[in-house]
C-alpha cells in the first residue's frame, strides 16, 4: 500500500498485564525507546488487571513516564483494554503485550508502515517459530474462523495492534472478543491490514492449555460468526433453525397420520408421534426467539450503529442549516 508514513499525531500505547506477564518494566523501557527512537509523541498506560501490588511499584521506580491504572480484581483482557481505551487521549492506540510477542524494536517498522489510509495494521509473528501441535492449533483456529466468517487472519493471538482511536470509540469489548478486535473492525466497515514483524525469541508459552481453553475458543468463534452475520437480523438465524425444526416435525407428523389411515399402522405403542410434536413445538419456540429479538433490535435501533464513517466531504463545507446566505443591512 502507497502512502505517506504517519508519524504524525499523538499515541496512546496501552499495556494490558494479567496473569502472563515478562518483566513488565524492563519491556516496557524497551516499547518506549524503541518509539522515542521513531520520534512520535506517545504516552503509555499500562492496566493492571487485578491486585499486583509489586509490580505496581517496580513500574513507579522504573524511570518511565507511565500512568498506571489498577483494577481492584482479574476482569479479563477486554476489560483491562477498555479501562485504557477510556483513559487514552491519542489520537491512535497502539495496544501492547505484557510479555513478548515481537522483538520491541519492530515496533518502528509498525509505525513507518502505517498509513493515512489504514485504520488499523496487526501484527503477524514471522517467522513463526513453535511445535508441531501449537502449529496445528493455530490453522484449526484461524481455519475454523475463516470459514465461519470468511475473514482470514493469521496470528489473531499477537496483541501488537496499531489503530485509529474512532475504532475503540466504536467497537465495545466484553469476554475475549478483544482478540476479535480486528475482525469487528472489518465488519464495521474500517480497513485492517496486517504486517509482518520478528517473532521475539523470548515468545515462549511455558504453561499449558486446559480443554476449558479450547472449549471457550470455539464458541467465542461461533459467538463471532453470529455477531457478524446477524446481529442485526436475528430471525434469520432462529427463523431458519426453527423452520427447519418445526418442518421437520410437521412432515413426520404427515408421514405418520399417512400410515395410520392408509395403511393401519398403529400409533399408540409408537413414540413417533410425541417425538414430532415435540419437534413442532421446538421449532415454534426457536422461530418466536428470533422474532422477540427482532423487536429488541427495532426498539434499540436508534442506539445501535454498525457503520462506520469515514470522512465526510461538502463542496461549500456549510451545515444544511448554515445554507442560508446571511442578510446584510
């Protein structure tokens, strides 16, 4: 993409720090020099989700300039980025791991990269380095993503993430869609573009993921794909489950009164019967779901948005209300 480098503006750089974390300060000195080093004018927040009271006050003695905003428990990673979203005054937010993903001093390249034209660059680790399973398990995640939403990414996991702050005006965050950010983004209408950086040697994961871990990574996937296929159209999805449902119970039900009158097959010593009304009445109540949450989106649609806008251009750069030509004595 062609386009003038932005280096312009003011960054608000967002450490969230939970349970995994390096030596938050020590990476912290390094984010900031490498940014000094490509002369923007940024400021780091760094939140600290849940208690860590040492940590709190190794950050006050490291020498660098920092706001630290604490969270009185753990309230999970989306969290932790809004707390520093509400707090950021840049004009773009560059959201940072605790613990290294990226060799720090990519981030100039980050920031060379970006252009008035991007709304938001990711950051893909690359060369990517790791085991055979942990290979695996990032194509069935980003595999099964791509072919639930049509979006593909490469390395949603990375945190390293340039944007506009409209984006996290915009997009609210809750549970752990903020891994999901840049697929929110693409939905709303801004332009995401990733870019390569050094995977850090450092970026090693020495705990161990627990089958709760995968099972809440699927359905935060499914919860993706139905956020952006319908979230605004509800009874598309129940509608057509319930459909399908409850037309499948009525056909059995056809199926068995055929038999009973034509062919005096009984129906009493047969649980045919209450298995298709059964159906029938689940397909209703999956359709009348749909429907309800279609009058809950009319009712909220003046409060709900899922656009965004760009720029807006005028020839004569006057309000409909200012088009009146001012009278003069």
């Amino acid at each position: 993409m062609t386009g003038k480098p932005n280096t312009s503006g003011y960054y608000s750089v967002i450490v969230p720090v939970g349970s995994r974390m390096d030596d938050v300060p020590a990476l912290i000195g390094e984010y900031a020099e490498a940014l000094a080093e490509q002369g923007v004018r940024f400021e780091i927040i760094v939140v600290v989700d849940g208690p860590k009271q040492n940590l709190v006050q190794s950050l006050a003695a490291s020498g660098v300039a920092m706001r630290v905003v604490e969270l009185p428990r753990p309230f999970g990673e989306s969290a932790a980025l809004s707390a520093g979203f509400a707090e950021a005054n840049g004009d773009y937010i560059l959201t940072l791991p605790a613990y290294y993903q990226v060799q720090p001093a990519e981030l100039r390249r980050l920031i060379a990269a970006a252009t008035e034209k991007d709304d938001m660059l990711i950051a893909v680790r690359w060369p990517r380095v790791g085991s055979m399973f942990e290979r695996v398990r990032r194509a069935v995640f980003h595999g099964s993503l791509k072919f639930l939403t049509g979006v593909g990414y490469r390395d949603l996991g990375c945190g390293v993430r340039l944007f506009k702050s409209q984006i996290a005006d915009e997009i609210p965050l809750y549970g752990d869609q903020h891994q999901f950010l840049p697929v929110l983004s693409l939905r709303r209408g801004f332009r995401v573009r990733e870019i390569e950086l050094a995977q850090s040697p450092l970026d090693r994961f020495r705990g161990r993921y627990r089958f709760r871990d995968y099972l809440n990574g699927l359905i935060n996937v499914i919860t993706i794909f139905f956020l952006m296929r319908f979230t605004k159209k509800p009874l598309r999805f129940f509608g057509t489950i319930g459909t399908m449902v409850a037309g499948l119970g009525l056909l059995s039900v056809v199926v068995l009164f055929v038999q009973r009158l034509f062919f005096s097959v009984g129906l009493a010593d047969r649980p045919a019967l209450l298995i298709a009304s059964l159906l029938i009445v689940l397909g209703t109540q999956i359709f009348a779901l749909g429907l309800i949450g279609e009058l809950v989106i009319f009712a909220h649609a003046g409060d709900v948005k899922e656009y965004a806008i760009r720029k807006i251009h005028s020839q004569n750069g006057l309000r409909k209300e200012d088009d009146d030509p001012v009278q003069t004595g």
